[in-house]
C-alpha cells in the first residue's frame, strides 16, 4: 500500500512548536487530553449508536493505556467512533477552529500556571503529544467502516496517511517517547495523572500494570457525590474539565433536584470571560447526562443569555436509549430548563449582594444577559434588576436604587443610550441635571435595544432622553421664537418633522430629539447605518 505525505496546515506548525516548547514544565497534561479526546470518542460513538444498532459499544468499552519500556513508547487505545482516512487529516493535520493568533497571544500573558489548560480550551489537546513524544502514530478504525487508517508525524510539518489494520473499530495513539521524559514509561506514575486529571471521565480508565489491566479511576461522577464530599479543589478541576476555562469559577452552583423531575445539576459561572471563537455556537453546551452516561451538549438546557454557565444535568427521568427526536419533544426537558433558569437567577441575586464581587461578573457577561430581556420576555424583569448602570449620579446603580432617589415628581426613568465615551458631555442632558433628575448613561452596544422591549421597570417607564421632549414645553414662547422655528422647519423641510421651542437647554442653542413614539435617536443613528 502506498505511502502518502502530506504538510500540515500552516497555523499547525506554527501552534506544534509553541505548545512543545511554552508548556514544557506541564508535559503531564498530554495524558489528560489525549484520555479526553478518547472518552470524547467514545461518548459519540455511544450516542450514534442510538439510532444505528450496529456502531453499538463492546460491553467491555475502556480507555485502556500501557507503557513499554523497552521500546519506549506509550499505547492509549479506546473504542470510540475512530477517524476515516479524511478525518484524520482534518482533525489532526489542521485546526478546526481558527483560534492560534488567539490562543498564541493568551499564552503570552498567561500566568505559568494557567497555561495548560489553554491547551484544552483552544481545542489543540492533539498536539501536546509531542511534547513527551518525537513520533506519533495513530491508528484508526471508523465505527461502520471496515478498513483502517494510520497517521504518523514527528511533529516537524508533515505527517504520512496510510492504510493499516485494525480488529474492531477505535483508535490506537502510540507515543514513541523523547529520551528525556522516560519517565512516563512508569505505570504508577500514568496512574498518578489520571487520578488527577482525569478522575471525573465516565468511561473505565485502565492502565496496565504486569501483564493486567487496573482501574485507574473511581469512576464516580462528581455530580452524584455529596456536596461534604467534594472539596474546592475537585469542584474547580472539573470546572475547567467541563468549561475548558483555566480560571477559579466565580459560582458553583450543585444540587439535587426532587420533585415533577429529579435531576443532579452541577453547574459553573466562571469568573473570567472564555474565550470564544467568532463561529463558536450562542447556545448553552451545558452537558445532558442520563444515568450517569453523557448524552448530548446540544439540548440547550440554559437559554441563550447564560450561555457562560457550564456544567453537566443528570436525571433519571429519561430511558438510556434517548433519541435526538425525543429530546426535541420531551415535556422532561422542558421542565428541567425551568428549574435550571430559576436556580442560576437566584445564585446571581444571592451573589449580586457583593457588590465588588458582582460588578467583574457584570463586566464579562453584564451584555449577552441584556440579550435575555430581548429575547426572554418572562425573565426580562428578573434580568434588569441584576444589572447595574452607570448615571449621571452613580457610576453604578440599580434601577432599584434609580427608583429610590427619584425625587418627587419624577416618574419615569430617563436613559441616554449611545457611543460611551461622548454620554457624559451629551447636549441632550442638559436641563435634567437642574430638575435634579437622573439620567442613566448606557454605552453598550445592546443599550439601544433592550430598553424600548422592556418598556418598563416596577412600572416606572423607561424614557429616551433623546424622547422626553414634552417634558420642557416652552411656557410662553416670545413671537420671534415662534417665527425662528417656522423658519427653520422651511429651511430644513422633511429631513425634520418639527420645530419647537424648549426650556430645556442651557448651553446649546438647538438640539436634535425624537418623536416620542418610535424609535430613540441612538436606535435610529443604528438603523441609518443598517441602511433602513
Ligand atoms: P478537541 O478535542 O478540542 O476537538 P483535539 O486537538 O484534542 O481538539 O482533537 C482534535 C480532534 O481530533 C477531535 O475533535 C476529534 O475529532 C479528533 N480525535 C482526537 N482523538 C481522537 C480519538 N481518540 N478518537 C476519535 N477522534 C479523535
Ligand atoms: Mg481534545
């Protein structure tokens, strides 16, 4: 059979090298991603053979992992889903998501203890097998196919695809290890790894020791564990197992659900904003697990506006064998989203009481939760009196502080939406400040929308400034006002739908406003420039 030589694509080389030579002093973590990306395998393999009986699992399925010292090499082989010959040079001669200029840059400023889980987060747990090994072959068998694939690189840009054989379906990795790291050819100190790394992984982890296969792992999930049970650290590393972040999370959030559905629920706020290739989904990956077994990370069990929260649901209150076409339909579903939703609303209401605390979670998220007064209505009111605003009063406040200072024949809430860095010495606040009324000053991007869906808070409207108009009606305006305005509305003619006088500006002679109805003028400047 021949041989054939490819290059890997160009950001590959580039990444193999920083990864080799950065991380150097956490080589272990190759044991890590290389466990993952096999449980990871065998996870979807367990799930096509939902609807396809013929991919299903030998009984047996394991990760099961050997050194030989004297060839000095390392085997981790599972029966997961394997690769064809195409999808071993996509999966491991390029990188699927576009994220090396990023990753390259984090790893940079990275504090030397959070670089290996860069690693993970950036999808690129492949490659840190070059640092402990100078070849890598990978053999594999796609779940279907019958014939079998081998890949083999040094790590220097090229890699070599060709036919090979293998009994049964699955992936075979074997690292032909660098002189200087023999000392993974030692058993119990593989055991060591994945008792640290990897305990939390549901498929057997074995490692073989004279002769035999052991288990490596406990292989109790730590979301069934009882809270007492678990300590900070174990919380954490799973955290940035399931998340692939590498920062403390900022909430953890574990319990048991009893009731119409029972359920564990381990879920995690992270402390730092991930980061998140363009083309990476909106929707929630929290992971769906029924009977301790992984079923999907697409059953959008959180909505789109927590889409940071990470973590893992496991009931019992559906069959093992689930369907992509019965979790589209399951009223199970549905009423675990509603648990879930309500407990992380009131973890952040509990957790907004610290106000210092609260403020980074606002900065990494405060924007894509504003989505969710858009696009979840029945949460809006929920949402809106977690966020905090700056105002021409407070660099931070709620709406409920907002209402509280109100004095005494003000009735709506005023807010100027806009470019953040021209709010504070906008015209349009002027006359506001000699009424004593405050005005939220809102510079995000999404500011525009969300307060004209929201309409209102604790039934306090929510008013443009650039809209409150009629709030300084001119009482008697001299004649010669009068006839400037008449003026300038021939002057200017339909570009304005009307002139009028007003008491409201102090320092600058004429100002735009909007209509009352309608859109506000930052909404309009965005839609000019939408084209509409
Ligand atoms: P990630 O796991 O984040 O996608 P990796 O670099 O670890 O990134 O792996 C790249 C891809 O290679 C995986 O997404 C998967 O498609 C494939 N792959 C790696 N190891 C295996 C394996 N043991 N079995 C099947 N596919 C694998
Ligand atoms: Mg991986």
């Amino acid at each position: 059979m021949t041989e054939e030589t490819r290059r890997f694509g160009t950001e590959v080389g580039r990444l193999l090298d920083l990864v080799v030579h950065s991380l150097y002093s956490d080589r272990e973590i190759f044991l890590r991603e290389l466990v993952a990306n096999a449980a990871d395998a065998t996870d979807k393999r367990r799930f096509m053979a939902l609807s396809d009986g013929a991919l299903a699992l030998p009984d047996n399925a394991a990760i099961r992992i050997s050194a030989d010292k004297a060839a000095r090499t390392i085997r981790i082989e599972d029966n997961g889903i394997g690769m064809s010959k195409e999808e071993l040079a996509e999966n491991l001669g390029t990188i699927a998501r576009s994220g090396t200029a990023a990753f390259t840059s984090q790893l940079a400023s990275a504090k030397p203890e959070d670089r290996p889980s860069l690693i993970g987060q950036f999808g690129v747990g492949f490659y840190s097998a070059f640092m402990v090994a100078e070849k890598v072959e990978v053999t594999s068998r796609k779940a279907g196919h019958e014939e079998a694939w081998e890949w083999v690189s040094d790590g220097q840009g090229e890699y070599t695809l060709k036919s090979a054989a293998r009994g049964a379906p699955g992936t075979t990795i074997l690292l032909h290890i660098k002189p200087d790291a023999e000392e993974y050819l030692e058993p119990i100190r593989l055991k060591t790894i994945i008792r640290k790394w990897a305990d939390h992984i549901t498929w057997p982890v074995e490692i073989e020791e004279d002769g035999k296969f052991e288990a490596a792992t406990e292989g109790k999930a730590l979301w069934r564990k009882n809270r007492s049970e678990i300590t900070p650290e174990e919380y954490a590393d799973f955290y940035r197992h399931v998340g692939h972040n590498f920062d403390e999370p900022f909430a953890t959030i574990h319990w048991r659900a009893e009731g119409t559905v029972e359920f564990n629920a381990l879920l995690f706020i992270p402390s730092q904003k991930p980061f998140m290739p363009v083309e990476e989904s909106r929707e929630s990956k929290v992971r769906l697990h029924v009977k301790r077994m992984f079923i999907t990370d697409d059953a959008k069990l959180l909505p789109n506006w927590l889409n940071f929260v990470v973590g893992v649901v496991d009931t019992e209150d559906l069959p093992l064998n689930v369907s992509r076409e019965i979790l589209q339909s399951t009223p199970v579903l549905e009423k675990i989203r509603k648990v879930l939703v309500n407990r992380v609303l009131s973890e952040l209401k509990a957790k907004a009481k610290d106000a210092e605390a609260f403020k980074a979670f606002l900065e990494n998220f405060g924007s894509v939760m504003k989505e969710g007064i858009y696009e979840d209505t029945g949460h809006a009111a929920e949402i809106a009196a977690l966020l905090r605003f700056a105002s021409t009063k407070e660099d931070a406040t709620t709406l409920d502080d907002y209402i509280a200072r109100m004095p005494e024949g003000q009735s709506d809430i005023y807010y100027l939406a806009g470019d953040a860095a021209h709010l504070k010495t906008s015209p349009q606040l002027e006359g506001f400040a000699e009424k004593g009324y405050e005005v939220l000053l809102l510079g995000d991007a999404i500011d525009a929308f969300w307060p004209g869906r929201l309409g209102s808070y604790k039934e306090k409207k929510l008013v443009s400034v650039s809209q409150a108009g009629n709030l300084f009606a001119a009482g008697d305006v001299p004649e010669a006002i009068t006839n400037l305005c008449t003026k300038l509305k021939e002057a200017l003619g339909e570009d304005i739908s009307e002139v009028t006088a007003s008491s409201r500006l102090k320092d600058s002679p004429a100002m735009l406003v909007a209509a009352e109805a309608g859109p506000d003028l930052a909404m309009q400047r965005l839609l000019r420039r939408a084209g509409r």
